[in-house]
C-alpha cells in the first residue's frame, strides 16, 4: 500500500499537498496522521466532504505501508503513529518539502526539496511538467496552500515560483474568492491595539 500523509495540525500546504501528491501517485491512499487546523477542518467539512476520500488511522493497516509519501515535513516526530511505518521491511519513502533541512530529516529513496514559500508550489510545479491536468476545485485548493503559506505572496520567504505557480491555478480556474475566505490572517501589534481602544470606548 502507498500512503500519502503531512504533519500533524495540517495547514491548508499540507492538504493541498496530500491532493496535488495524490495526482503524482493515484494509487496511494490519503490520511492525516491527526488534527487539523480550525480553518482547514472548515474548508474540509464546507467545500471537500464527498470530493476525496480521506482514511481515518484506524482504517489503514500500518503494517501494509510499503510506500510512504510525506509531503510538507521531513521530520519522523511530526507524522504522528505513521511513524511506525517507518519500520515496516523494505519501506520506500518519498519526500516532498520546502523547509530547511534539519538534523533529525528523514532520507527518502526519493527526495524533492526546494526552498519555495509552500510545498504546493513545488509540487504544482510537477503536475505542469508533467503535463497532469487540474480541474478549477484543484486549482483553488492548491492556491489556497501556496497563499497560506506566503501570507498571500508577501512573506519574504516567497519566491517567483510561488507566483508563477499562482499564476498557472489562476489560469486553470482557482477561485481566489474562496481562497480569501479561509486564509486568516493574524492582526498586528497596532491593530490589536486600536482593536483594545474601541472596546475601551464602546
């Protein structure tokens, strides 16, 4: 069995990612190895429920993992009780990440990493090279893991293939309403405060 996970408390790169992997390898199945975030466990009940067939943990024979495709992470602790795959004889890992490297990484039989502001655009990347067509839900799940992770393409870790990658989901249909609505963005010190003020005074 071919398994496609991220990390715990899944971002919407890490979703995205597990979706965009899931076009690369349309055997595998797709878990999460546990909770996601509030935002992404919205978009999933709101807009996903019947779209992609997500395993539970307890569904998935730990032990039957041959393949383990991790995207968004690289670290062992991070994966929750797929772990334990980790042991399985034979077990081939496929790596797919954007973080810097670290010293406890896990080394894959195959290894994609590149230092772009998401995961989705490195992977959005292989599905254009690849020439795998996108449908516009696609299109709008991937942007929302790319402009999560950039803070909307203004974080200084965003690199021109993050907005080339945007760009090509625009063409292929991306909804950039629905992005706006499940990105949140945290308020400043200064917003905080003139928020503090207002209800102060009213």
């Amino acid at each position: 069995m071919r398994l496609i996970t991220t990390h715990i408390n899944a971002d919407f790169d890490g979703l995205a990612s597990i979706i965009a992997a899931r076009k690369i390898y349309p055997d595998a199945v797709m878990a999460f190895p546990g909770s996601q975030e509030r935002n992404v466990r919205d978009f999933i009940s709101q807009s996903l429920l019947y779209s992609y067939d997500f395993l539970k943990i307890k569904d998935i024979d730990i032990k039957a993992v041959d393949t383990l495709i991790l995207v968004d992470t690289r670290s062992p602790e991070r994966i929750g009780r797929f772990s334990e795959c980790l042991t399985n004889p034979g077990i081939k890992l496929h790596l797919y990440d954007h973080h810097l490297p670290n010293n406890d990484d896990l080394r894959g039989e195959l290894e994609v990493i590149e230092i772009f502001g998401s995961t989705t655009t490195l992977l959005v990347n292989i599905l254009r090279k690849k020439k795998i067509d996108i449908s516009p839900q696609e299109a709008t799940i991937f942007a929302l893991g790319i402009y999560e992770d950039t803070g909307s393409l203004t974080h200084l870790t965003t690199t021109p293939e993050d907005l080339m990658a945007a760009a090509w989901l625009l063409k292929k249909g991306a909804k950039l309403d629905e992005v706006a609505q499940f990105i949140t963005h945290e308020l400043t010190s200064e917003q905080i405060s003139i928020l503090h003020e207002l209800m102060k005074n009213a």
